[in-house]
C-alpha cells in the first residue's frame, strides 16, 4: 500500500514538466552544486541554490521535496548536523536523478514522426520555459514565428540570443515588437558559419534538434535531445566564438 501512494504521488508531481526536462535540469542542478564550506544563511548563491533543488524536486515527488527542505532549512540552525542535512539533500536529488532514468529510456531523446507537431511544441516549449536567466538558441532557418511559439512565455529575467542565416529579416521585424509588448531582452545575430541546431539553456543545459524549429516534425521525423555536461561546455564554447562574429541585426 505504501508502494503504491509512492508511486502514485511520482506521477501527479511531474506533470507539470517533461520528465526528459526535469532530468536534464536536475543534472545539470547539481553539477552547479556551490561549495558548503562557506555556507551562510544569507547568502544569496546558497539560498538560490537550495532554493532550486526543492522546486526541482518537488516536480518529481513532493513528499522526498518536504525532506530536502527540512534539511535545508536546518542547515543553518543545526550547525553541528550540517554534513548530515547536506547528504540528506544530495541523497533526494540523486535519488530523484536515478528514479528518473529507471523511468525514462536509455536515451533521453525524444523522437517525433511525422505530423506530431504538437507534441515537439509542447516538449521543446517545456525545454525553452525551463530558462531562469539565459536562451541561446542556434538555427540557421528560425523565423519570426518562435516569439509567439514559445518566447512569449520566458520570464522577463531571461536574457535570449538567437543565431540565425536563412530568415534573418524576419526575426529582425519581429524583435523589436517583441521587446517592447514582452520586456524581455532578445539579441540576434546572422552567421552563415553553422548548420546545427542547438539550444543552451542557463549556459549548463545543451539540446539538440533533429531539424529546424520552423518546420520541426510537420513532414519529416525529427528529434529532440540533451548533451552531457562535458560536450554541452565544449559546444557552448565553440558556438560563442561562432557568435562573437556573426553580424547583429
């Protein structure tokens, strides 16, 4: 019976995010765990951080949350328990991580035939309203249709680049319309230097496509995956040089 209000309560929590999604973030989390040594309770860095890890978690199972925050909250007040609340809190994430992955494929990509258009907008939209605080989005034929398809819901705190070639004039138009209904920050440049379809989410999460956005899955099947840690850094870098001189528009 225990089993089964668990298993129960895993499902209804994760609803509000694609399991591949929350898997990738919560990787990503806890790569950019700071260092406890320091730990303040008013420090901005660490309070942000466990502040992440609980509305992470929470979207996998709201009762192991409870415990991550319990022990979070304690992490201050229970100085000589510090090292056990901290393991309680990687336990939870690791133990999320890992139910995660049990559920899912051994990939985490997701493929999409032909005609699923819905459902690669509603997995790349989960991916694209994941941001906190940075987009970058690489696609060589984007066009002025990805502000309403899945911009307009960023928070305004989310800086967002786009390197585009093909449509560049559209996206152009778009913009500054954009900017001033939305308030949210949007830079893009042309280069004709690229041909891959990526997007880095908070500069720690890498996707990839299969094809462009623009017509992603309408006739042709397509994909949607995340890189590891180690190449999403590697790729990042090449693609800020690629950045660094492409032309604004």
């Amino acid at each position: 019976m225990l089993f089964r209000a668990f298993s129960v309560d895993i499902t209804l929590d994760c609803s509000d995010m694609d399991p591949h999604v929350l898997l990738t973030q919560l990787k990503a989390h806890i790569g950019r765990a700071p260092s406890f040594a320091d730990f303040s309770a008013t420090s901005a860095v660490h309070q942000e951080w466990l502040g992440r890890s609980y509305a992470l978690v929470k979207r996998w199972n709201s009762l192991e949350a409870s415990s991550l925050k319990v022990a979070a909250d304690s992490l201050a007040s229970l100085t000589f328990m510090r090292e056990g609340n901290l393991g309680s809190i990687f336990g939870v994430l690791n133990r999320a991580i890992s139910d995660l992955e049990l559920q899912l494929p051994v990939t985490a990509a997701q493929a999409f035939g032909p005609g699923a258009v819905y459902d690669f907008f509603k997995a790349l939209n989960s991916v694209v309203s994941s941001a906190q605080s940075s987009l970058f989005i690489i696609d060589p034929y984007l066009d002025d249709t990805v502000f309403d398809a899945y911009l307009s819901g960023v928070p305004k705190q989310v800086s967002v680049r786009l390197l585009v070639e093909g449509y560049a004039a559209k996206v152009t138009s778009a913009i500054q319309r954009f900017v001033a209904q939305f308030g949210i920050a949007v830079e893009a440049r042309r280069s004709p230097s690229f041909h891959d379809r990526v997007i880095f989410v908070d500069s720690s999460e890498c996707w990839v496509l299969g094809m462009s956005i623009r017509k992603a899955a309408e006739a042709k099947p397509t994909y949607l995956a995340p890189l590891s840690s180690d190449i999403a850094a590697l790729k990042l870098g090449h693609y800020e040089q690629i950045w660094s001189g492409a032309t604004a528009i």
